[in-house]
C-alpha cells in the first residue's frame, strides 16, 4: 500500500518538469501563462493528495490557496497585464539549443544536488520525491536567466514557488509551508503590480499624443 501511494505521488509529480519544459521552449505569451497555470494546478493536487493520505487539514488549506492564487489568479493578472505592452511573442533565436542546455542543466544540476548533498546529509529523505521539486526549481532559475521579456521573469519566479512549494510538502510542516506561501503570494502579486504601475507609466506620455 505504501508503494502505490508513493507511485501516486511520484506520478503526480512527474507533471511537473513536463509543464516546465513546455514552458521553456514556448515564446508566445498565453500558451506559456496557462502552462504556468496548469503546473500550479498540478502543485494544487500534489497537496490535496498529500492531505488525503495524512488526513492533514492544512495542506488541503495549502492546496486551495495555491489553486486559487496561482492556478487562477496569478495567470488572469499576467493576461491582464499584457494589454499595456505587446507581449503576444518574445523574439528569442536558438530555441532548440536553449531547450538542449536547459534540459541537461537542470536533470544535472538536481542529479548533483540530490545524490551528493542531501543523500548524504539526510540519508532518510525519498530521492524520487524530492528530485522533481528540485527539478522545478533549477527550471525557474534558467528561465529568468536565459530570457529577456518580462513576463518570462514573471513565469520563472512564479516556477521558484512552486518548486518550493512542492518541496515544502515533503520537508516543512504545513502550518510553515502555508504562511511561507501565502507571503511568496503576496510577494509576487505586488512585483506583477509593480510591473503594471512602470508600463503604464510609460504608456501614458504617448496615450496623451494620440488622443
């Protein structure tokens, strides 16, 4: 019983890097945002499987809060902000090689960190488990780093927080993990207004000359 729970949840997680890697190679703005939207949605159900198996009412709390802020209202906010700039494409060259480097940085990057740090620091820790949340994170780092628009920012660091998100299911108390997320929430919600404030202001002077 306790394998299959695990298959479960390694399956659910499994979506994950999948989502991630569609998002690295996709340069239009509203296919990236509900890939986004549906890697949240997928962090969402990791949480409330997780409750059902521990009977444990703050994660299924955690999983309404991250189904709510960043499966549907982080994604709706980005789409809206997009009206004030053309964020319909971003011009990027290389994909495929970009895809390449991304795929053997993270897979490589998590390996080590897994295997030569943590195994040996927390020998009880579940590799499977934890390699993919890792996995997520190393993606939302290279996503920032390796693109230039803003919106794709915007996507890598809401990646950051579902990475740690479904890193904290299996490390951190739910009470933690909750208050945690609320405040990477709040967090990204004002860099997105924060983004809406600066293009509009830029906007205006010409608003003004077109009438």
């Amino acid at each position: 019983m306790v394998d299959q729970i695990q298959e479960i949840v390694v399956l659910i997680s499994s979506l994950l890097p999948l989502t991630a890697l569609y998002i690295q190679g996709q340069a239009f703005l509203v296919p990236s945002v509900k890939a986004v939207g549906v890697q949240s949605f997928v962090v969402a159900i990791l949480s409330f499987t997780l409750a059902m198996i521990y009977r444990q009412e703050e994660l299924l709390i955690l999983g309404i809060i991250v189904l709510f802020t960043r499966a549907v209202l982080t994604p709706l906010v980005i789409l809206k902000v997009s009206r004030f700039r053309n964020w319909e494409r971003e011009r990027i060259g290389g994909v495929t090689s970009i895809f390449v480097l991304n795929v053997a940085f993270f897979f490589s990057a998590t390996l080590v960190l897994i295997f030569l740090v943590l195994s040996r620091v927390l020998p009880n820790l579940d590799v499977e488990e934890l390699s993919i949340p890792f996995i997520l994170f190393f993606q939302g780092t290279f996503l920032i780093a390796s693109r230039r628009s803003t919106v794709a920012h915007i996507l890598g660091y809401v990646e950051l927080e579902n990475g740690l998100v479904a890193l904290g299911l299996f490390l951190i108390p739910p009470p933690l993990l909750i208050d945690v997320t609320v405040f990477l929430d709040v967090l990204a919600l004002v860099v997105i207004s924060s983004v809406v404030i600066v293009e509009k202001s830029e906007h205006e002077p010409m608003e003004e000359l077109v009438g």
